[in-house]
C-alpha cells in the first residue's frame, strides 16, 4: 500500500511540472498555431544557464531565475520574430521542420559548450527530504509542485481578468475579429511565445535539483511535453494540467510497478490510447 | 506516363553518373570513400522517406523503427539465433513492412491529422528506442557487434570499404529509381492528390486507405533493408544511432533541404549535407563534438527560410534564369 502513496505522490508532483511546460505549448499553439518541436531543448537551455550560473557565481537554481527567465524569454521573443514568424501561414508542416533544425542547433549548440558528459547543479534543498507516514517526498519535487500550481493558476487569472490575458483569447478565438477589434495581433503572438518559453526556464529550475542534465534530453521533453498538450486537448487550460497529472502518474506507476522497458513505455501507451479513442483531448467540452 | 521512367532508365546521364560514381574507390583515399558511403546510406535512406514524407505529405517521425528493425533485428538474427543475414534481411523487411502497413491503417482508421501522425509517429519511434535499449535480445543499451566483415557474399559480406560503397550505390540508386517510377505512376498522382487534398481525393474516389498503406509499405520495406546494408557496413549495431529518433530528424531535414516530394530532392540534400558534416566532425570533432549538426540545423533553418520548397527548385530556377537570356538572344 505504502507503494502505491509513493508512487500516487510522486507522480503528481512531477506531473504538475509536466502541466507548466506543456502550458507554454498549448498557449502558443492556440494563439499562433504552432507547435514547437523544439520545446524540449529550449528546457534544456534553461538548464545549462542555471548550471553555467551555478558555476561561475554558485548561483543557486532557485535564484538564478531573476536572470535566466528575461533572458529565455528575450530569447524567445527573437526566436518568433526571426525564424518563426515569417512562416506562419505557410504549410503547417514548415514550421515543424524548422522547429526540428532549431532544435538540433540548440542541441549540438549545447553539447559544444558544456561537452556531452552528464552534470548536476547542486541546491541548498537538494537532498532534503519529507516523510508523511511511510510516503518520502523529495523537497525539490514539492516545490515545484506547489510553484507549478501557483503559476498555472496565476496563469489561469492572467487570461481571464487582464487586458493581455483577454487579447490572447481574443485572438485564439478569432485572429480576424481581434485584429478588427484593435488588438495588435502580431504583438499578442510575439509576446505569448516569449511568455511560453520564460515560462520553460522557471520549469527548468524547478526540475534541476536532483537531476542529472545532458544535452542530448531535449528531445525527451518535447515528447513528454507533446503527450500533455495533446492529452489537454491542445489549448484546453485546465485539460493540459490534468494531462501533466496523468503523464506524471502514469510515469511514475510504470518506474515503480513494472520492470525494465514495459514501465518506461507506460506513458506513451496510454498517449497512444487516448490519441486513438478520444482523438480531441480528455476534456469532453468543445476547448474555447 | 511509365514512359517518363522508361525515359530515366535509359537516359544516359543517369547511367554515365552511376558509372562514374562507381569508379570514385579507384580515385578516392579510402577516407573520402567512407564518407561518400555514408552518404549514399543517407540518400537512400532520404529517398525511402520521401514516399511517405514528401509525396504523400505524411511527415513520419517512425522511420527510425524501420531502420531500427532492419539493423538490430537482423544482426540479433545472426548472432543470436544464426540466421544467415540474407534471410535476416527478408525478415526484417516483412516485420518493418507490416509495421508500416499497421501504422498506416492506424492513420487512416482514425482520421489523424497532420499534427497528430507527427505525433504519433514520434511516439511510437521513442517506444522503439526504449525497447531496444532495455531488451537483451536485440542488444540492450551495449548494442551488437557483427563478425568481422570477410567478404563472403552469401553471409551478406561485401569486403568492407570498396565493396560496402558498391553496394550502397546500388541501394540508393534502387531508392531513387523508385522515387522516380513512383512519381510517374498513377500511384504518385493519388498520393500527391492525397497531400494536397485529402477530402477532395476521397471525394472523387481516390481509395485513400489502400495507396496510404502502399506508400507506407514500399518506404518502410526499403528503409529496412537499407538498416540492414548500413549495420553490416558499420559491423557495430549502436542502438544510439540506429533506432534513435534522431536519425529520423536528419533524413527528414536531408529531404527538406534538397527538395520534398521530388525525385532528386532528397538525394541532393543528403549528398550536399552528410560530406559536409562528415568532414566538419573528422576536422572538429575532437574540439567541438556536435558542430556537424549544429551546422546541419543552421542549413535547414536558412533553407526553409530563404526557399522553402528546397534546394532543387531553387537551382532549377536559378539555371531556368541562367539559360533564359541565352535562348532569348538567340531568336
């Protein structure tokens, strides 16, 4: 039984970061239709900038965001305007590919400066650990649970109750009518791609204690984020943090559970699954 | 309109250039051999993709599977259970070419979008990849090392170096010929109405399950049996590098660059862009591991950037200019 509480506990504070990665993904799409391949590698970027902060000024994770998360998010706003905004309204398929060569670059741009051997960037909360019962929790894991929540449901008030949160619906609703309305639609899409990615480099500090960073596990991510954003129901708010839970969970049961591979391919049988049986997303209401 | 590929088969150039590229281990060092191999691996293996991929605009990311099944799974044969390689090769290409069709039938049974078959796909090649690497048969994360290669043709030995190029020449050869037959066919004119137009294609009767698990099949078959020639090239079966994901991306991004859905385009990609790479990583390598596909990711966002059909339009509008004026001086 106590099995079955770890294995409950830690994949729903996992999953809950899992849902802040895939937010960043399932707003852009709704705003610009685009779906970034290189979602995954842009987290790693967000690593190493904590791990090269860490080293040169021992920076602690946690702090470095005051740094990391302009900067990502500077990044981010050049990377819409330069790369991707000169093919939206192409072939969808376009932006996938340039999206792949992107993420190659960040990759291999990676592997260039910080060589290919697997790093750890040391946390003052690294090894702390909380036992409820027989259930132990790592610190890192509730910080990031709680912080992820925070943020989706600051997210979640930033869409409903501001002028910018009500633009980005506006123009997911309908670019068209928004752009009739005054709303400047090119700004709205610029902004909501920089505001997904600033939000990767929060998610990457909230990932790194504890977890050994390569440059080659972007691609990881990017699947891991897609499995979420597409169980979500692609621009579905609270869709995508319920399909983070699950992605978490379902990772989690099948690491603690089943032996070798059949527990790491958990997760993407049941993405298969729900992709096949109920092809728009877990949530049964049209997505707004 | 067979008579297109009845045209390339007994056109000259095309035979003239294969000549020619088959006497290049007589001109080569055996260094520049190697990396012309490698390339016609990439340019069969880009051209087998292109059926699916760029044809029937069906953007795959499971191709690393078939590659993957070619490869490990006709090497485990062999060491494990001493199946001749040959027979290895048959093997993995039905499996890959059943797979092909289930994913296919998947495809069309349950209406995938585009988005979604990317996905999908994807998938299904990071199950593949953890798979392999946690099943012992097929070689675990330590992957499988083949005998050495003595030139002993019935056990699917080419003599290494010149008889490895040989060989590759005619695979890849084989891949763009069926490129070319495919797109001349009517089977290519249902895939490109496919792609441009699904619902149109049904509409007037195109049976769409049917041509979508023929293309599938046929890219599927070529790119495991290309898996397999590359593994006994390689004599090392890394699951790294064959069932991993990332290999997919290359071919992808080979296709793209070249020219998607053309029946030189992926060719051309590939033969620009692996020498390239190659000999950035001899030269590099040991100082900046990674530069090649840094390099790699640089091309293909400025190609898609600047032309976003490829390179082959673009030189083919480039020559259309060149020779424009001289026709028009003449009249």
């Amino acid at each position: 039984m106590s099995e079955l509480y770890q294995a409950l506990a830690q994949g729903l504070l996992i999953g809950a970061t899992y849902g802040l990665l895939a937010l960043g993904m399932g707003l852009v799409y709704g705003v610009s239709g685009v779906v970034n391949f290189s979602h995954g590698d842009f987290i790693s970027l967000g690593m190493f900038m904590c791990l090269a902060l860490y080293s040169a000024f021992a920076m602690d994770p946690y702090v470095s965001i005051i740094i990391t998360v302009p900067l990502m998010t500077a990044i981010g706003a050049l990377v819409y305007i330069f790369l991707i905004r000169p093919m939206v309204g192409h072939q969808f398929l376009m932006v996938v590919q340039l999206t792949l060569g992107l993420s190659l670059v960040l990759q291999n741009g990676i592997l260039m400066v910080f060589g290919g051997e697997p790093a750890r960037t040391p946390s003052f909360v690294e090894s702390k650990l909380i036992i409820l019962g027989d259930t132990v929790l790592r610190l890192p894991h509730i910080i990031a649970f709680v912080v992820s929540f925070a943020l989706a449901i600051g997210l979640y008030i930033m869409l409903r109750a501001t002028d910018f949160g009500r633009s980005i619906r506006a123009v997911h609703q309908n670019a068209h009518a928004a752009a009739l309305m005054g709303i400047n639609v090119g700004r709205v899409q610029v902004l909501t791609f920089a505001l997904g990615i600033g939000i990767l480099a929060l998610a990457a500090a909230l990932l790194l204690p504890g977890t050994p960073i390569q440059p080659n596990m972007g691609l990881r991510y990017t699947v891991i984020t897609l499995l979420v954003v597409v169980l979500g129901g692609m621009t579905n708010f609270v869709g995508i943090m319920l399909g983070g839970l699950i992605i978490g969970i379902a990772e989690a049961f099948g690491t603690i559970y089943l032996d070798g591979p059949i527990g790491l391919l958990l997760p993407y049988i049941i993405f298969v699954a729900i992709m096949l049986f109920r092809p728009k997303g877990l949530t049964w209401s049209s997505a707004r | 309109m067979r008579e297109e590929f009845y045209k390339t088969l007994s056109s000259p150039i095309w035979w003239g250039t294969l000549a020619i590229a088959a006497i290049m281990p007589f001109v080569l060092s055996s260094y520049y051999v190697h990396i012309l191999t490698l390339a016609l691996v990439y340019v069969a293996l880009a051209s087998s993709w292109n059926i699916v991929g760029g044809m029937a605009g069906q953007i795959s990311l499971a191709h690393s599977l078939f590659i993957g099944i070619g490869s490990m799974f006709s090497a485990a044969l062999l060491l494990k259970l001493g199946i001749n390689m040959w027979l290895g090769l048959v093997i993995s290409a039905v499996i890959s070419g059943i797979l092909g069709a289930v994913i296919a039938w998947i495809d069309f049974r349950f209406q995938l979008g585009h988005l979604s078959f990317v996905l999908i796909t994807l998938a299904f090649a990071e199950m593949g990849s953890i798979v392999v690497e946690g099943w012992d048969f097929l070689g675990g994360a330590s992957g499988l090392l083949l005998p050495k290669d003595t030139g002993n043709f019935l056990a699917f030995q080419f003599g290494g170096g010149h008889g490895a190029f040989w060989m590759m020449l005619g695979l890849a050869a084989i891949c763009v010929l069926v490129n070319v037959a495919i797109l001349n066919s009517p089977l290519g004119y249902y895939l490109r109405t496919i792609r441009d137009n699904e619902k149109a294609a049904q509409a007037i009767g195109v049976n769409i399950l049917r041509y979508k698990i023929t293309a599938m099949v046929i890219s599927a078959m070529l790119a495991s049996v290309v898996g397999t020639a590359y593994v006994r090239y390689l004599t090392f079966a890394d699951p790294y590098l064959l069932i991993s994901p990332v290999i997919t991306i290359e071919i992808v991004l080979f296709a793209t660059v070249g020219g998607l859905g053309r029946a030189y385009g992926p060719a051309l990609g590939a033969l620009l862009l692996v020498p390239l790479g190659e000999i950035l990583r001899g030269k590099l390598g040991s100082t900046l591991p990674g530069l090649h596909y840094f390099i790699y990711g640089i091309v293909v966002i400025s190609v898609i950037l600047v032309t976003p059909r490829g390179l082959l339009p673009l030189f083919e509008r480039l020559w259309a200019r060149w020779r424009g004026p001289a026709v028009a001086g003449k009249s």
